[in-house]
C-alpha cells in the first residue's frame, strides 16, 4: 500500500471523525513505530510500519477484514464450478485481494462469515487452541428437551465416536435454541443434535468471540470492519452476555425464521 496521510488512516479504521484523529495527535495518543507523532499530516505506510492508537495497534495496510451474511445455497470456498461463493458476494473490486473465508459454514446454513487475506488472524480463530467461541441460533425440528444442556455440557461423543467439545446451550422456546462451540467439527451442531435424537431445520451463525453479525446486514450483503471488531472476533464474553445481546438483536429472525 503507498504512503497516506497519518489522520485518514485512523478516521478509515477506527470510529473516530477526522477533526476526533486531530486531538488525539495533537494529546499524543497515537505512535508509528513506537515513536508519538501529533502532525496530522504525517504520511505513513501502513504495510510497514507499527500505529498505534492510546497503545493499541491499528490494523491497517493491505489486511483486509470484511463480515459477509452468508445466504443459503452460497459455498464458503474462493471458487467453484458449480455453486456460487462467498467471494461472489464482495464488490469487484475487493475479489482480487486474495481474501479467503476464515472457516466453513454448510451450504445451508447462514450468517457470519469472516472473509480476510491475513493469514494469522484466520488461523488463531480457527485453531482449537485458541478456542473462540461460535454462536449458531437453531431451529430444531422436534422438541427442545432439557436434558440437552447437561449432555452437551458434558461433551456429547457422535454416532462416529468422535468426541466434542464442551457446549454451551440456551434453550429460546420449543424449538429454538442458541448453541455456542469452541471447535469446528465437519456438521458440527447437525450431528450433534441428531446424537441427541433431533434434527436441525435451520443454522444460522450469529456471532463468533463477542463480535455479532449487524442484524442490519442483509443475507448477501458484506461490510468491511476495523481494529475494534477485529479484536471482538477473537474476545470471549460470558455466554450469557452474548445470548442476550444475539436474543435482542435476531428477534424477528426468532419470529420468522429466517433473518
Ligand atoms: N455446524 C454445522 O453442522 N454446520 C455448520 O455450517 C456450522 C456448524
């Protein structure tokens, strides 16, 4: 990426106005390379150089980060022949940056998907080390039982013999749910609620660490996000904390089925 000015690299990737960045400079709160710079119009390279806001780094450069709603029928892969990709949702102009989706979704389920190049961040999400938690809402085609908690508390074994994780489960009404999971097994959340004797009509991925899917971004539709929710990708809130941020935020998709 070429050289730009210091103030609109921090108005771009954070929530701050231009005449916000200003002030902040001229308090000394942002650094390049460990060294304070106030002059608004300082130019930098993102690509090489370290900013930092209050000591928080500032994404930037030619890392891309953009949350795609993933509508039914769509394939998170860079490319097929036969289904469309999640790729096909981004603008042309940002299909060319060697964005890849951060984990797989079925072709039927919906919700949060991470598109990014930065192969790090993509990989400490994914890495079961790292544990991040990932929230699906669930409509089940028979009745939620309450014993489910506890046995996915426990950690469930699949008709296969594979053993998961433990998770964590917010029964809604009779047949939805909020499951949260610290790992991302092939069918994960479907075959463990067909070890339970159930069966999954719908998934939808509400939120992965504490970083919600905007319920304003429709099926299909991708934003771009920067330092603050970058980092809520990789935080884990209480799960209480986040069921009831997603309850509020999905209501009519509780009452429609379908966001
Ligand atoms: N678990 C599933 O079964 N499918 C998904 O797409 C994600 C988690």
């Amino acid at each position: 990426m070429a050289e730009i000015r210091l103030d609109k690299f921090l108005a771009d990737r954070t929530s701050y106005s231009r005449s916000d960045v200003r002030n902040l400079l001229k308090n000394g709160a942002v650094s390049a390379d460990g060294r304070i710079i106030t002059e608004a119009k300082q130019k930098i390279n993102p690509d090489t150089q370290e900013i930092r806001l209050y000591g928080k780094k500032i994404h930037g450069g030619s890392l891309l980060y953009i949350i795609v709603n993933k509508p039914q029928g769509c394939i998170c892969a860079t490319e097929d022949k036969k289904h469309k990709t999640v790729l096909e949702l981004l603008p042309e102009e940002l299909r060319h940056k060697d964005l890849f989706p951060a984990g797989r979704l079925d072709i039927d389920t919906t919700g949060l998907v991470l598109l990014t190049n930065d192969g790090q961040l993509a990989h400490q999400m994914l890495s079961p080390r790292h544990h991040v938690p990932k929230y699906y809402l669930v409509t089940l085609a028979e009745k939620f039982e309450e014993d489910y908690i506890q046995k996915l508390s426990d950690g469930l074994v699949l008709a296969d013999g594979t053993e998961c994780l433990s998770a964590q489960v917010q029964k809604l009404d009779d047949t939805h749910c909020i499951i949260c999971l610290h790992e991302g097994k092939y069918h994960e959340v479907k075959r463990m609620f067909a070890a339970l004797g159930n069966h999954v009509n719908h998934l939808h991925r509400a939120a992965v660490g504490s970083l919600l899917l905007p319920p304003e971004l429709p099926p299909g539709g991708c934003m771009e996000i920067f330092t603050k929710d970058i980092e809520k990708l990789l935080k884990a809130d209480s799960f209480s904390v986040l069921c009831k941020q997603i309850i509020l935020a999905f209501s009519s998709y509780l009452i429609n089925d379908r966001p």
